[in-house]
C-alpha cells in the first residue's frame, strides 16, 4: 500500500483500537504492520526508532508513532500516526468515563471492580518479577529501586525528584570516569 | 483554571516518564491523586482496571478518563494532548540526535540507571494500587489467584481481567 496520509493514519488508527493491555502490547502489532505486512520501514530502522522510543519520555507506543510516522512522510506523517494511535482509545474512553459515571455505584459493577483491582496488581507484579532477573541487580545497585517503590509508593515522594537525581548522578559518574580513567 | 491545571499536570507526566506503561501509573498518581485530589487511591485503581481493559496506551486512556471527568471533552482532550506533547516534541530532537549520541558511554549510563529506578517505579505503583485494592480478605485472595493463574499460564491480560470481573460478580 502506498505511504500516502490517509493510510498510515488508518494503519496506526487499526493498531490503537485492537491492541489491549497498553503500549507494551502495541509494539508487536506495529512492527507487524509497517515491518512485516506494509515494508514500510525496514527491520533495522524500526530497531534503532524502538531504542530511541524507550530512552524518550512519554508513552512508548506514542513515541515510537513519532518516528515511524516522521520516517515515512515527515511531520504530517508523524500527525497522521500520533493522531491514529491516540483517536481510538480517546473516543473509547469518552464513552466509558461517561457509562462508568453512570453505573459505578450498581452493586454488579461494585463487585466486578472490587474483584478487577487486585487482579491488576498482579497483572504488575508478574513482569516486575520479570524485569527484575533481567536488569543485572546485584546487591550493590538493589537498594535502588527498593528505595524508590519506598519513597514513592509508601512516603508520595514525586518520581520527578528521583529522575532528576538519578540523572544528575549518572552525568556527575561519567564526568569522574573521564577524570579518571581506569 | 481547571483546565490549565489538567494540561499542566498531563503534560509534566508525559514528560517525567521514563520506561513506559506501569512507571508512569506512578507519576499519574503522584499528580491527580496527591497534588490535585481529582480522584481518590480507589478510584485511581479504577481507572487502571478500566485502561486495562480498553484499547490504548495506558497513560493516554488515564489522561482521557480523568481529563473527561474533571472538565468534559475539552478536558479529555486538553490532557491527552499534554501527555502527548512532551512526547512529539522529544521524539523530534531524540530521531534526529539519539541515533548518534546512543554509542557514547556517558550516554549509556543514565539510561542504565534510569532502568534501575523504572523498575522502583514499577513497584511503587503496585504498592499505590494495592492500597486503593486490598480492602479486605475477599480482594487478597482474587490477588492471590491471579497471581497463580498469570504466574503460571500467562493468559491474556483482558481474560485474565475478564474472569476476575466474573469471579467478583459471583463471589464477591
């Protein structure tokens, strides 16, 4: 299919409706799309904008809309992706604020929720397990993240201060290191 | 007001998160559940079941749901594009520069430890979750078999999301 406006707008449009589960979930399907199905983008390309996406804040299936769509048609490509990603959950989300504005006190809904809100905490503390094993933790670097989830989760310390100082010293390390080379 | 404040708040959450998904569950709350007050612990657990369980990036369906809330379709659609903004902006510079600067160790390193805290951040939301969700026995044990069931079959996480949605109706 050609890379004109409509149809990358109608690519990601597809994408945003039918991938449940958050950003994560959506890279898998995009990579079907413009890599596999579309030949849009090569495989290589798509790598390096999927490395970038996850270095960048923001939500990463957002990010990485940016670059496919700038990659193929420049900064109206890029609208066209962005706006096809966001426009499905946007409108679905609409219309479900409004029913849930509605129905939330019905004693069915209550107890569907009442049920569904621990099942998400699972549904986070399984690939937190995951991620865990595979980001070199040792017990030199562990206190980290223990001492995040703490000041965050326990103590409402706002993630902003921590990034900053995480970045703060991570720049001040790599000066010291240049300084002092091993 | 109001609606400058949903912008605001949507648009430094775009911007101050790092690792995507669960990570910015804990920078959403730290804004519309501790600064502001639009929602309390257990309604912001509502909200991720919701976004759970509709299409979407998570932080984009957060932003659509409280912004709708606090300030109609205006709001909905103020906070999505603050979430967002940070997002087009950022990706812009990073396409045309990350590329290059990616192979620098200096580089690396933040990124190394900015992992380490996502994965904090991560656990802080479960954390923030988990207080709005154990309210009593019942919840412990739907955790606990979800936990069973997602550890060892990984479903997914709609059916996961439906049959605790039963399970609640039935037993609950």
């Amino acid at each position: 299919m050609a890379k004109n406006i409509a149809s990358i707008f109608w690519t990601f449009f597809k994408i945003g409706a039918f991938t449940i589960g958050g950003g994560y979930a959506m890279i898998p399907y995009i990579h079907r799309e413009v890599v596999e199905k579309r030949e849009w983008i090569s495989d290589e390309d798509f790598l390096d904008g999927l490395a970038a996406a996850q270095s960048c804040p923001g939500p990463i299936a957002i990010n990485i809309s940016v670059y496919v769509g700038l990659h193929l048609r420049g900064r109206l490509g890029m609208a066209a992706a962005v706006l096809g990603t966001v426009l499905p959950s946007t409108l679905i989300i609409i219309l479900v604020a409004e029913l849930f504005g509605h129905y939330a006190d019905q004693p069915l809904v209550r107890k569907a929720f009442h049920a569904l809100k621990p099942a998400v905490v699972a549904l986070i503390a399984v690939p937190l397990v995951q991620m865990t094993r595979g980001a070199k933790l040792n017990l030199s670097n562990f206190w980290v993240p223990v001492l995040a989830m703490v000041l965050v989760g326990f103590f409402g310390v706002s993630p902003i201060w921590l990034i900053l100082a995480t970045i703060l010293f991570a720049v001040a390390q790599g000066l010291w290191r240049r300084e002092r080379p091993e | 007001m109001t609606y400058l404040s949903l912008f605001w708040a949507f648009f430094k959450i775009g911007l101050f998160s790092f690792g995507g998904g669960y990570a910015i569950l804990a920078m959403i709350q730290q804004e519309a559940v501790v600064r502001y007050g639009w929602l309390s612990q257990g309604e912001f657990a509502d909200v991720v079941a919701i976004s759970q369980m509709t299409p979407g990036p998570i932080a984009i369906n957060a932003a659509t749901f409280i912004g709708y809330r606090q300030g109609g379709i205006p709001g909905s659609l103020l906070c999505t594009f603050g979430v967002i903004l940070p997002s087009l902006v950022l990706m812009l510079a990073i396409t045309l520069t990350y590329l290059k600067l990616r192979r620098q160790p200096w580089f690396k390193n933040i990124f190394q430890k900015l992992r380490w805290l996502t994965l904090g951040l991560i656990g802080a939301a479960m954390v923030i979750i988990a207080q709005g969700a154990f309210t009593d026995w019942f919840s412990v044990l739907v955790f606990a078999l979800s936990l069973a069931v997602y550890w060892r079959f990984r479903p997914n996480p709609i059916y996961l999301m439906l049959g605790a949605a039963v399970f609640g109706i039935a037993f609950g």
